[in-house]
C-alpha cells in the first residue's frame, strides 16, 4: 500500500468513521442519549461509506461518485442530528430557572 496524501487522509476519515461507529454501538465513548448514538452512528457510517469510495471504487466511475455521496449524505444527516440533539438541550438549559 502506497502511503500517498490521499491514502493518509482515506486511512483518517475511515478510522473516525469506526470510531464514531464503536462508539455508538458499544455505549463506550461516554453517556450518550439515543439521539446522539443515532448521530454517531449515521456519521460514522457515512465516513465509513466515502472512505471506503473513495479508496476502493474510483475506478467503477459513477458507482463509486454515487456511493460517496451518498455517504456524504448519511454523514450530514448524523451530524444533523447530533446538533439538532445539541441545540434542544442547550434551549432547554437556558429556558431552565434555576441557575
């Protein structure tokens, strides 16, 4: 395997992808709620997803442009809902009277 930039920056996006994806899966990278190993989860999948596009099907054309994007996709929705998840606790902390 050729360690060029863009195997190091696929080798990158993967490993946080499955990490993401551990973590969601196996409750161990903290407390999260089920919203956010939702987030994680879709995220993580979707790192996975244009890693793996991105390293093993360029030469299938649009196939694999069509997998990393979709990928990108399934990585926006988890981040989407991971803020959402965000945004709702902090409204529900500042709406909170007791500070």
């Amino acid at each position: 395997m050729d360690w060029n930039g863009e195997a190091a920056a696929t080798f990158v996006v993967g490993a946080g992808g499955a990490w993401m994806v551990g973590a969601a899966l196996t409750h161990r990278g903290g407390n999260f709620n089920p919203a956010q190993r939702r987030g994680l989860f879709l995220s993580g999948v979707g790192f996975l997803m244009c890693a793996a596009s991105a390293r093993w099907m360029q030469s299938y054309g649009r196939v694999g442009i069509a997998c990393s994007l979709f990928g990108t996709m399934t990585a926006m929705m988890g981040m989407y809902v991971l803020m959402k998840d965000r945004n709702e606790r902090r409204a529900a902390e500042e709406s909170n009277p007791r500070k």
